[in-house]
C-alpha cells in the first residue's frame, strides 16, 4: 500500500456523512491532519479542523482548499424527491469543489462517484454520479475516481433496512438473477487514503473497489448472509419491479421526502449486473480488501444491537 506523508493536510468534503466518518477514523489512525466541511456545527475532534459551509458556498470551499495538500469529495446526494436535488449535489456541488481546488492551487483531487455511474440511464441518481465523474475528468486536476459498490459497515442507514428485515424474518429483494457487490466502508476509507499520493498507477484512472469476492453476491445470498449476521434465517421473495413501484409510492406517501425506496432507486435496483469490474480494481501495490464479508456483517449487526438501532 502506497504510504501517505504526516504532513499531508487532506481537505474532505462529505466529512459528516456514513463514508465520510469513517475516513476521519482512518486518517486519525494515520495521524493525518484533516480540514472538514460541514452545514453544522460539530464537536471538536483531535485532528480536524471543521470549516461550516456547504458546497454553495465560495468562502467556505476556498477556506477548506487552502494550503491542502489534496481534496477528497465525498460529498453527495443519494436520495433526493426530485432531479433538481441530485443536480444541486452531484453535478454543481462537484464542480464547484474543482474550481476551488483548481483556482487553490490543490493539484491531487480524488472524486467519490458511484457504481451506478456505470449506468447512467437508469437514474436520475446515476446519470447526475455520472456528470460529476465527467467534470472531474475533464479538469486539469491530478485526479482519481472511485466508484463504490454498495457499501455497509457501522452508522450506514440504508443498508440498515436489510438488517432490520432480516431481523424481522423476510427479506423483500429486487426481480430474480441480480447480483451486487458489496465493500466495508472500513475497506473504502483505507482505499481513499492509499490513492493520497498520485501517479501513473492511478492518476487519471477510474477504480471500482469491492470485497474481492469472485462475482459478487447474489441478492439471496447477501440475504441470507445479513440473516446469519443477526441470527436469523430469514425468508427471502423476490419482488418483481411493478410491486417495488408500488412499495416506492406507498413509502413516498408515508414518509414524505424522508422515503428510503423511491422510484429512482427502483430504476437501478432493479438492474441485474452491479458487480465490479475486475480489470477496473484498483492496484493491489496501493489496497487490498481487509474486512471479510461474513466478518463485517456480523460487526455491522453488532454495532446497529449497541445502538439500539436493531431491537
């Protein structure tokens, strides 16, 4: 794995958030002083120095830039009730985070996207990830993209629903025959750490990390998996895709703009193929997967139990 120098000021956008969190840990571990923006004020955390904005905000994203030594943007929008929000945090958000690096003088610039990039046309979410990857690209940035596959660990809201299902004994899942790839977000954050310093083995490139398992998981497998982890052996259905609009409309009416399934996210869930790349991995010289699977998801249950997140 490549090293990164104590003297590297990282400047993180998305610091807050379920990726974001868990980069901070790394970095302290690493003893990496970091710069954080942040819409709220937040408690004062040996290491980081927070700046309160958001990625609308010019004085703000100058002051985070400045003098950093590499941007890391995680910052993004994952669910939103309409296309204006993914534009506003995906596409505008990030362009606005290279024109502070750039007009900062902040060469190395490592971009969070996402696997449904891959796929634009599915969603609205993945064709905004996909214009944002765009924008980085076409910048004069030492830059580097990843893409995620899904990724789960501790504070991870969204993968949390599969958990509180499986505890509950079903597992509702998109049509028959899909398969996914999953990451630990423990895993991403040490990935985004090891492409600090660039080079010919990343720059300019575009990686999609995962756990290294061949083929990734079927749908039912990362069930039953998730129902091993909170000792269950729940029962799993397969939803074709006109019941998961339905569900989607039903969870909109519910909770409003706070609804996990949407009928954007049934667009790409429904897709049958987000595994990784295999030939777009990442160099094994900078990162390999540590977090085992099965491991970390009798981890992650672990933790949503002492939060009292799963009852």
């Amino acid at each position: 794995m490549a090293a990164t120098r104590q003297s590297e000021l990282l400047a993180i956008t998305g610091a807050t958030g379920f990726v974001g969190q868990a980069v901070l840990d790394a970095a302290a571990a690493a003893g990496l002083d970091v710069r954080a923006l942040t819409r709220r004020r937040q408690e004062a955390r040996a290491g980081v120095e927070w700046v309160q904005g958001d990625l609308d905000d010019q004085r703000a994203l100058r002051r985070l830039v400045t003098r950093a030594s590499v941007v890391i943007h995680i910052a993004g929008v994952v669910n939103s009730p309409d296309a204006a929000g993914f534009e506003a945090g995906n596409v505008r958000g990030t362009l606005n985070a290279v024109n502070a690096a750039l007009d900062a003088g902040v060469n190395r610039f490592i971009h969070v996207s996402s696997l449904t990039a891959r796929e634009p046309y599915l969603s609205v979410y993945g064709g905004s990830k996909r214009r944002s990857e765009r924008i980085v690209a076409a910048s004069s940035l030492d830059w580097t993209i990843v893409r995620p596959p899904s990724v789960y660990g501790p504070r991870d809201t969204d993968n949390f629903e599969l958990f509180r299902l499986a505890r509950r004994g079903i597992v509702p899942l998109p049509p028959k025959g899909g398969r996914v790839s999953l990451i630990h977000v423990a895993d991403l954050a040490a990935l985004l750490l090891s492409l600090i310093p660039g080079g010919e083995d990343v720059t300019g490139l575009t990686f999609e990390p995962d756990d290294g398992q061949p083929g990734g998981w079927s749908h039912a497998e990362m069930a039953r998996a998730i129902g091993m982890a909170v000792g269950k052996r729940p029962f799993v259905v397969s939803l074709p895709r006109r019941m998961l609009e339905w569900v989607a409309r039903a969870d909109r009416k519910v909770r409003k703009d706070g609804a996990k399934l949407t009928l954007d996210r049934v667009g790409y869930m429904c897709h049958p193929d987000w595994t990784v790349d295999p030939a777009m991995r990442p160099p094994v010289e900078r990162w390999r997967p540590q977090v085992e699977t099965g491991v970390g998801l009798h981890a992650t249950a672990g933790w949503y139990k002492d939060m009292g997140w799963l009852k």
